[in-house]
C-alpha cells in the first residue's frame, strides 16, 4: 500500500478537516499513488514541462514549497530526503509536513505575507497556491511514467474556472506555457491541462 495513503492512515482525521486540510489530502493522495506506482527505471524519463524528467516534477515541488510557506509565515519545512535518491521519501516528507501543518487549528491559520503572493491565511496561501501546483503535476508525473492520467474532477472543475478568467497573463507570468488549443467539445481535465500550456 502507497505510503501514508491508506484509509487507516487517514480516515480518523478526514472526519474533522477543514476544507482546505480534506481537499490537500485528496489531492496529494492521488500524486502519491503515482509517485508509489513509477517503476525504478522510469524516474528519467522526459516530463512535459520542457527539459525535465519525471524526477524533476518531485524536485520541483519539494524545492519550491518549503521557500513559500517559510517566507510567507515563518513555518519552516526541515529538509527531507534527497530526491536523486529517494524521489518518493522526499515527497512523503513534504506532503506529510503540509498535511501537519493544515491539521494543526494554530499553525494553518498563522498570517501568510508574501510579496508576490500577497496576505492570506497559511492554509488559504497553501490552498491556492500549492494545491493547484500538486493537482497539475499529478498529470506530468502520470504522463511521464506510462500512469493513470485521470485527475479529481471537482478539483479539475474549481482550478479551471479559477484560472481561464486569468487568459494571456497567466502565460505572461511565466509559471506556465501558452495556452494549448482544444476543441469545443473538450472537457474539463483536456481544457485544463491545454490551458497550462501541456498537451492533452
């Protein structure tokens, strides 16, 4: 069974969550299962973000969160295992911190200022920023490793109509690709993954 995703593991705290805290734990689960599900020998293979490999869509994630959540609120993630060596150790590590920090009713509710990110409440800055982040790559992993590609649908629906209003400037930030077109029949997961600037 997938490190810390089992339903022993998990169901006695998802009955009193926050929001925030449940939906973090979904999605992070299902980043875990494919992380548990890479064979040994597929962690080179090319990503979709240009010039990574599927290790590199692990690095990526433990590397930048600690440095937002650190700036932002002083909470500090302690480093964890190295993802050369042990990508799926490093994201357990980072996915139990933050599902530590959003169960705790004191530390997710500390005061977020970050000067691009603005002020937030720590799990409303970790919501929106970080859950997002983990949903989207979810699917570079899987489509990297040969993995089930299939993302949350509710959490697909939310991030989608949260970004499209954003049109050209959130390619312009450069924390995505341009727009990829899709047809009028797309659904959801196509119309997401295209507009982060992947091909469906």
């Amino acid at each position: 069974m997938p490190r810390g995703t089992g339903a022993g593991a998990t169901m006695g705290a998802m009955t009193d969550r926050s929001p925030v805290a449940a939906r973090f734990a979904k999605v992070a689960a299902g980043f875990s299962q494919r992380v548990d599900a890479v064979p040994a020998d597929a962690w080179e293979r090319p990503a979709p973000c240009e010039g990574w490999v599927a290790r590199d869509v692990v690095r990526h994630l433990v590397t930048w969160v600690p440095g937002l959540v650190a700036v932002g609120s002083g909470e500090v993630i302690a480093p964890g295992p190295d993802v050369d060596a042990d990508p799926a150790g490093a994201w357990e590590h980072l996915r139990s911190s933050l599902q530590a920090i959003l169960d705790d009713p004191e530390r997710s509710v500390k005061p977020f200022r970050h000067p691009q990110a603005g002020d937030h409440r720590l799990d409303e800055a970790i919501g929106q920023f970080v859950l997002g982040d983990v949903l989207v790559h979810t699917w570079d992993l899987a489509r990297a490793t040969g993995l089930d590609e299939r993302l949350d649908p509710e959490e697909v629906h939310g991030m989608l109509v949260g970004l499209e209003p954003m049109g050209d400037a959130l390619a312009k930030s450069g924390h995505y690709g341009s727009p990829v077109p899709v047809g009028p029949d797309a659904d959801d997961q196509t119309r997401l993954i295209a507009f982060t600037g992947r091909t469906p």
